[in-house]
C-alpha cells in the first residue's frame, strides 16, 4: 500500500535543529532573540525582492500565529467596537474572525472568476452603500490570497486610495506569490503572513507582519508584547497581546527559510503537472494564473469539476454522517449535526474526495464562504453568487513538498478511475 499522499505536509531542510540547538546552548528559549531578528531579516529580505526593480524597505515582525497578524493590524488601523471591516467572503476563517474579537463587524465581499479572489467592482459598491447606510467608512479591507493566488491588488489599491482606506493584505496562503514581480504582502498597508505546519513553509505555528516602516513595525511589537509603558514596574494604559513568536519557533523559520525557493518551486512544477496530466479530461479544469501579473506560488492546486461530470457512487454522497474534521490541526470539533447543509460541494465533487481518500489521497472542497457560514449569518454581505458556485464545484489536490511527479500522475489516474 503507498504512503497516504496528503495536501501539503511540513518538510524540514535538516537545518531547523542547528538554529534550535544554539537557542538552547545560548539559553535564548523565550520568545525573543537571535532567531527571532534573524528570521525577521531573512522574511524582509524575501519579501522586499522585486523583479527588475530596486528593493522595498518593509519591516517584518514575527508573531505567535499568522490570526495574531491579522489581529494586530486591524488595530493598527484604529478598528474599534461598532466599525465594519471589508474582508472577502472566500476564504478560511482567520481572515474574518478577528474582525470580530474588536468588537467590529465583517462585511463581506464576494469573487471575481478570474482569480478566485475579492472583486473590485463589488467592493467599490460594498464601501459606497456601507457609508451610505452607516454615515461611516469602513476601517480597513482584507483581499485574501486564496491557495496562494494573488487578488487583483492594482485595482484594490487603486479604489482604497480612492476613499483612503488601508488594506491589509491576507497572503497567509500566499507566501511567496508575486502580482507584476511584486512579493504580495508588500503592496497594502500591512500583510499578513502564517507559518503555521501546513503552510508554504513552517515555524510549526507562526505568523508574522509585514508593516510599511520601523516606526509602525516597533508598535505592533509594543501591541504584541502586551503594551508596556517604561516604568522600574509593570504600568499598562493600553491593552496589549502575548503574541510574540517564541525563539524556538523562529530557529524552524531560519532552517525552512533555505528550502522556500525550492518549496515553491516544487508547487509549481505539481500544478504544471497536474494541467499535463488533466488537460484532456474532458469536465475537470485546473485554475491557473489568469493572466500574465499573477504569479501564484499554488500552495493548494485546485480544480473545478462540472455539475455534469459523472462520479463513481455520487448517488450515494452525502449518506453519512462524518465525524472528524477537515484541516491539518483541526483539534476537537463538534459532533455534526447533519449529514447535509443548505450550502455543500455537489454530489459528484464529494463523491470524488470519498474515491481519492480510499486510494490513500486526501482532498478537500474549497473554502466555504464566510457569508454562509451560520455563525456569520447577521453580516453584511455584498453578493454576486462567485464564490458560491466555486465552493460547490471546486476541489483541493496535493501540492506540498512531499507529493512526487509519481503521486500526480498516481492522483490523476485515481481521478480519470472515478468518471463514469
Ligand atoms: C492560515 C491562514 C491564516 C493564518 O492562520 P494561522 O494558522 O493563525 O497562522 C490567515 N488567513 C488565511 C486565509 C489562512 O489560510
């Protein structure tokens, strides 16, 4: 029996354990300290790269987890209780959550077909009909890199600008994706990274925060190392956070930072394959970089599989209930409720992921949106149908460093096994 062939698993460049070793001979095992500005270094020079240009100056914090981030820069943008922020519906859940941990309401934002990702026309009618019935702006709009592909962040910034709201950018799946040899991350107010175990690389679990300048880079780690004021004792007058990324934590990221070229490059070279390998099946289409801008680092590949592509035992998805959950880290989840809700991946899509779990595969349907998740069900939301319709349509295949020329042709086999 072969290995199980999972989505993208860590994968260690054997350096890890030498930046571990000397947090521990030098006793640095607190969450600051030489791994720490060293990782720090090494995300900024990454992230200030640019093809054909002169580098940026950005700053880099590291923190406990790419959540953190995003935390952190919405209340570097003076998000408060009662605000809305613009975040795009598709997308996991971090990207929303903490929206709500201030306080502050998500209205979201839904697709565009070409990138997957939030849709600048619709985001331009979300801010001028969200002032129009508040009296207010929106505090700051979140575009996310889903599965590593990068939104359409000229004409993002471009509107932004427009009304003078500050983006932060969710490139947590995106490290490393480029828009016009840009690193995205680079271009909003903020960027968010994660570094949590099934990302592009690892720290374990991790983020960090990429911020316009040191000034604005020192407060969120001010923010993130509980606010303190310069007394002989601990004297606060603002609430601040334990979210600093830990020495430890951060010796991973120096040894992972050697392999990330490589780590990409290899997702690339899966997705390439996959179009080889998939491009005479007739009802499976692979999404790709829409147009020459985008660079997409393909964390995840994905594809769309027609409403009318038959599957092997379609008829009999969705029968039972399942127990566990999807997500590298998922930890405990409740009990389902049912087997079935009022908005899931078609029959055949699921039908698919039951075949490719039993040649040991796994795969994953798309995000659901967060505007029909039942615990957003009361937020604003400006809809044009996108993401749904990718949600019941679209599948996730293994990309990570792990997955073989072999695995994909293996994978593609089990998938033209499954059409009827
Ligand atoms: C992973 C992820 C994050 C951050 O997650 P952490 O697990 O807290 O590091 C944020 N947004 C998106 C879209 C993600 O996929």
């Amino acid at each position: 029996m072969r290995n199980r062939i999972y989505l993208c698993l860590a994968h260690m460049s054997g350096k890890e354990m030498d930046f571990i070793k000397e947090a521990f001979d030098t006793n640095w095992v607190v969450p600051m300290g030489p791994n720490v500005n060293g990782f720090e270094k090494d995300l900024e020079e990454f992230v200030n790269k640019r093809v054909g240009r002169p580098p940026l100056d950005k700053k880099v914090v590291g923190l406990s987890a790419g959540t953190a981030a995003v935390h952190l820069a919405l209340i570097a943008c003076g998000v408060q209780p009662g605000d809305e922020v613009i975040v795009q519906s598709f997308t996991f859940c971090a990207s929303s959550h903490p929206i709500t941990y201030l306080g502050a309401t998500p209205v979201f934002v839904d697709s565009e077909p070409d990138s997957w990702n939030i849709d600048p026309d619709l985001m331009e009618e979300a801010i001028k009909d969200r002032i129009a019935k508040t009296g207010k702006k929106p505090k700051a709009i979140i575009p996310v890199a889903l599965y590593g592909m990068p939104y359409k962040i000229d004409r993002i910034m471009e509107i932004a600008n427009r009304y003078d709201i500050p983006v932060i950018e969710d490139g947590a799946e995106g490290f490393g994706s480029l828009f016009n040899g840009q690193s995205l991350g680079t271009f909003g107010e903020y960027g968010v990274l994660s570094f949590n175990g099934n990302k592009m690389i690892t720290t374990s679990g991790g983020g960090a925060l990429i911020c316009p300048d040191a000034e604005k880079a020192r407060r969120i780690l001010w923010y993130a190392t509980q606010a303190r004021e310069s007394y002989p004792y601990y004297q606060h007058e603002t609430i601040g956070y334990n979210y600093r990324m830990s020495n430890i934590c951060a010796g991973i990221g120096r040894g992972q930072m050697t392999v990330l070229d490589e780590h990409i490059n290899h997702h690339k070279h899966v997705q390439a394959l996959y179009c080889e390998y998939l491009k005479d099946v007739k009802g499976i289409a692979m999404h790709g970089n829409p147009g020459p801008e985008f660079d997409s680092n393909f964390w995840l590949c994905t594809a769309t599989i027609d409403p009318d592509l038959r599957i092997k035992g379609q008829e009999n998805a969705y029968a039972q209930v399942i127990t566990g959950a999807v997500g590298g880290a998922a930890g405990v989840t409740h009990a389902a409720a049912s087997a079935v809700t009022d908005c899931q991946p078609n029959d055949n899509v699921e039908a698919l992921r039951v075949a490719l779990d039993a040649a040991n595969i796994e795969a994953r349907p798309l995000w659901k949106p967060m505007h029909k998740q039942p615990v957003y069900r009361n937020a604003p939301a400006y809809i044009n149908g996108v993401s749904e319709g990718l949600f019941k349509v679209g599948i996730c295949l293994p990309a990570g460093p792990y997955v073989s020329d072999d695995d994909v042709r293996y994978i593609c086999d089990n998938i033209k096994d499954a059409i009827v």
